[in-house]
C-alpha cells in the first residue's frame, strides 16, 4: 500500500473522530491517535518483517528441540548442555532485536527522536545475536564429533539445519537493518501526509463546508453520514492545497 493511500485512511480516522467530538483540542486528538492507533494502522508492512523473525525464531526452537532428543541417547549431556545454554541466550538476544525494533517503529510514529536511540538497541542486539550464535555452533560442532561414535552422520541432520535456519535468520537481521532507514523515512511520511490533511482541512473547514453545500443538492451536510462528509472534506482540501493530480483526488 502506497505511503499516501495510508495517510489518507489514518486522516479518514482521525477526521471521524474529530467530527464526533465536535471538533474540539484536535492537536490532543491526533497526538493520541498516533499513540494508541498508529503502530498498527502504520506499520504493517514494516512490522511483518519482524513477525517473519520470530517465525523463523520459532522454527529454531522446535528444530533444537530435535537435537535435545538426541543429546539425551548420548552419553555427552554435559556437552551438549553447553551448547544449549548458549541457545537460550540466542534466542533472548533475537527477541529483544524484535522488541526494540518495535519500539523503534513506535517512537517515530509519535515524532519521537528517540526511535534513532531504538536503532542503536537493535544493532547491539544483532552483534550480540552473531557472536553467541558463533559460540554456540562452535559447542555444538564439539558436541557432534564426540558424539559421531555413537551414531551415523544422517543422526545429525537436525544440526545442518539449525546451522542453516540460523544463517536464515541472521540474514533476515540484515535485511531489517539495511532498510531501517526507509522503513523510518516512510513511517515519517505516513504521518506528515496523514497531519497535513487532517490540521489543513480542520483550518479550512469553514470554507470547505460552504463549497460541499453548494454542491450538494438536496443534502444539507449535518445529514450525510459522518464517514461520507470528512471523505468530501478531505478531498476539497486535498484538491485545493496540495499538489496531487485531480484525478488522484
């Protein structure tokens, strides 16, 4: 979905919600949508990549369960157990990536600098999630050769695909990271847009309100449906002021 095309549905909602209550404090009104609404009405396409990590995440988790299995047919638990604490501090580490890419997202929808404080938590978390994953296959490496007397190679294909689930994962580490500055970039334009419509078109409501009676036969403008009268007024101050193609609007 375009960045303008959002805009303009969190400017419906916010324009609806001001029309109820009589239009009165917008500023308040709109600063509070953001907070309660616009994580959610903002940033599904950016947050589906995170949703995609704790997938895979997840995926990791039921596979090392595979590999626990194993370990406890050996008589190599306490390796193995190494290993597997590491685990749960990749795990943890990959989480709080999410968590404060999250919250990255959150504070700049609320204008909020300190999304750039956010970024600087998710590039620590990603470090810390490569160096304990290399730690963690170093053991596990250990752990299979001292175990390979025991079992044939094909026991161990569990562990191939850990290793390539999380190569998976920190893959995806890097794709969210490279695009963290777009992602912010059209989070900002979301609101910009969304703001500009809904102050623009509060400043000039009078104004628009007279120009949609002219033209609305028939229809005095207390009797339209709320949705249907903030859509026209929206769109005549969108098709006056702002420098979207007619058509569009």
């Amino acid at each position: 979905m375009g960045t303008r095309r959002k805009a303009r549905e969190c400017s419906l909602q916010i324009m609806f919600a001001a029309d109820f209550s009589h239009f009165s404090d917008v500023e308040k009104l709109v600063a509070d949508y953001w907070r309660e609404f616009g994580f959610d009405e903002v940033s599904r396409g950016c947050s589906q990549q995170v949703r995609n990590l704790l997938e895979e995440i997840e995926n990791l988790e039921i596979i090392t369960q595979e590999l626990k299995n194993i370990a406890k047919k050996t008589s190599q638990i306490k390796v193995a157990s190494r290993a597997f604490e590491k685990y749960e501090e990749l795990i943890w580490a990959a989480k709080l990536i999410s968590e404060n890419f999250i919250n990255m997202i959150k504070k700049a929808i609320r204008a909020d600098a300190g999304w750039s404080e956010e970024k600087q938590k998710v590039e620590s978390a990603a470090s810390s999630y490569r160096n304990l994953s290399k730690k963690f296959f170093k053991d596990l490496k250990y752990w299979m050769q001292t175990a390979e007397r025991y079992y044939l190679m094909t026991e161990f294909e569990s562990v191939n695909e850990v290793e390539e689930q999380t190569e998976h994962v920190l893959n995806k580490l890097d794709e969210i990271l490279n695009n963290v500055s777009e992602i912010i970039d059209e989070v900002m334009k979301v609101r910009e847009f969304a703001d500009r419509l809904v102050f623009g078109t509060v400043r000039m409501k009078e104004r628009i309100d007279e120009m949609i009676s002219l033209k609305a036969e028939h229809w005095r403008l207390p009797r339209m449906a709320m949705v249907d009268r903030n859509v026209l007024r929206l769109a005549v101050y969108e098709f006056l002021e702002e420098e979207t193609p007619k058509t569009v609007v």
